[in-house]
C-alpha cells in the first residue's frame, strides 16, 4: 500500500491543511468533545489504513480545529500485539508525513515505574527505550528517505516544552520520564519492572515507539505524552487488569483534553 494514496484521499476531504496531527491513546479521546470537526472518515476507507481492534479503541480519522488550530486526529491505533506487522502499526504515520504533517503528538496509556508516579498523572516523554524485539524501519531502503535514523533527539525540544507551557497554564501537573516499549498483550512481571527501573524507565507501555521511529525517518518533529493509567506490576499492591486502566483514562479523561486543547491553543500561537 502506498501512503501517498491515503494522503491524497485524506486531503480530499477537507481544505483545512493542517502542519499538526495528534494520536489518541486511552485517556485521551475526551478531546474530540473540544474539536470542531469539519470532516472524519473510518480508517476502513482509508487505503492502507489498519483496523483497530481493542476495545476502547475505534478508528477514525478526523480533520478539524482544536482551540482554532488546524488539526488531524487519529482516534485509534493499531498495536502491534494485536498481530499487526510493524508496517501496518505505522502506516497511518507514513500517510500524515505524505500528506504534509510536519509535528506529531502521540499519547498513550502506561504503567508507571517511578515511584513518585501516581495512577492518573500526566507524563512528558524524554526519551524511549525500544524493547518490542521489533523496528518498524527493518525492511527494504525506502526512495528518499534515510537508511539509518538518528535517534538523539527523538523527542522534540519545542514541541515537548509548548506541552509543559500547556500543563503550567492548565494548571495540570506534567511528570516526565523515559517511555520503555514492550510489545505485550501480557503485562510485565515485577521481576520485569524491577529491571526496567534500573534501565531508567519512567513508565512501561505497548504503543507509540513504533510511531515515533517512522516519524523520525520522515523528519517529522514528534511529542509524546502518556496517561499513567496503573502503577507497573509489582509497584502496584493490586493486580493488573484492562479494566483499571480504562476506569483511570476514562476518570482523567477531563484533565487529559484540558491539556491537549490548551496545547492545541499554544502550536497555533507559535506558528
Ligand atoms: N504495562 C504495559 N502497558 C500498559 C500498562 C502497563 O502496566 N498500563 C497501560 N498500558
């Protein structure tokens, strides 16, 4: 599938050109309540375009304005523990950057591993550590784009601070941290968590990195936030189960669209 198909069906549907595209992950799908949406689509009309299958997770796309910032929004992502291929998982991404999306802002769901970390907070991502056992750029070289990515910065230093200045405004507590990608579905044993801590992880989740290296390859600037939907196996007393986490983003869901619409009202500001 060429992403250039689903860019050019994408720009058909409305004239809105926007530079800003958001992902959302559990916990942040409130926001859809602040967007003036002036068109959306099924992923399912979308050549290439996967189809989401947790629950919790639909698949749309919709093109709008978030506190009048031009704006495209993926609801919905494909995981790769759903048995996607890394191509599918990232596709959606490769399509924004043909169809001339120039930030991304990615959110997640994660457990938390840094123990000053509550259920419920907000956190930056600095940095990410990529323990899925897969890369999405494995594969052929592709025309025109780099073989061999830097990763230094994989965070963007403008978008990740127009973020804090959002939370600062927002009033909303921002944490930061180094994001660690499993691939899942199980979640992790303590034993795992103790490891990752020492690794220098902030949080644990099974999303985002895979986006965020296609991102880079395509010279995109990228943002990552997460929902800390749990404490990680072994820091929390309970066990782990889908369902806190789905109660956690949906009891945050209002802190969560405050902070991405107040973001949205920055990026515009700052372009
Ligand atoms: N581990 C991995 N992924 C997650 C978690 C977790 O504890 N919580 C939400 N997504």
């Amino acid at each position: 599938m060429n992403p250039n198909s689903a860019a050019a069906k994408i720009r058909k549907l409305s004239r809105l050109r926007p530079t800003l595209a958001l992902v959302l992950g559990s916990g942040f799908k409130h926001v859809l309540q602040e967007f003036a949406v002036d068109a959306r689509v099924t992923y399912a009309k979308l050549p290439g375009f996967p189809k989401p299958g947790v629950a919790g997770h639909d698949g749309e796309l919709l093109i709008g304005k978030l506190g009048d910032t031009p704006a495209i929004v993926l609801s919905g992502r494909a995981h790769f523990y759903e048995g996607h291929a890394m191509e599918q998982v990232t596709f959606a991404v490769r399509a924004l950057a043909a169809y001339g999306i120039r930030d991304l802002l990615l959110t997640n769901a994660a457990g938390g591993i840094n123990r000053k970390f509550r259920a419920g907070d907000f956190m930056l991502l600095t940095d990410h550590i990529n323990l899925m056992g897969a890369n999405p750029l494995r594969g052929p070289e592709l025309p025109g784009l780099p073989r061999f990515v830097d990763m230094t910065r994989a965070y963007d230093a403008k978008l990740s601070a127009l973020l804090a200045a959002a939370a600062r405004t927002a009033k909303i507590k921002l944490q930061r941290g180094v994001y660690l990608a499993v691939s899942g579905p199980s979640y992790e044993t303590p034993a795992e968590v103790r490891a990752f801590a020492r690794l220098g992880a902030g949080a644990v989740g099974m999303s985002t990195v895979p986006e965020t290296l296609v991102a880079r390859q395509h010279g995109l600037h990228v943002a990552a936030l997460s929902c800390i939907t749990n404490l990680a196996a072994g820091i929390s007393k309970s066990p782990l189960s889908h369902a806190e986490v789905l109660e956690t983003a949906e009891r945050v869901k209002l802190t969560g669209a405050r902070l991405l619409k107040e973001f949205g009202k920055l990026y515009g500001q700052h372009q």
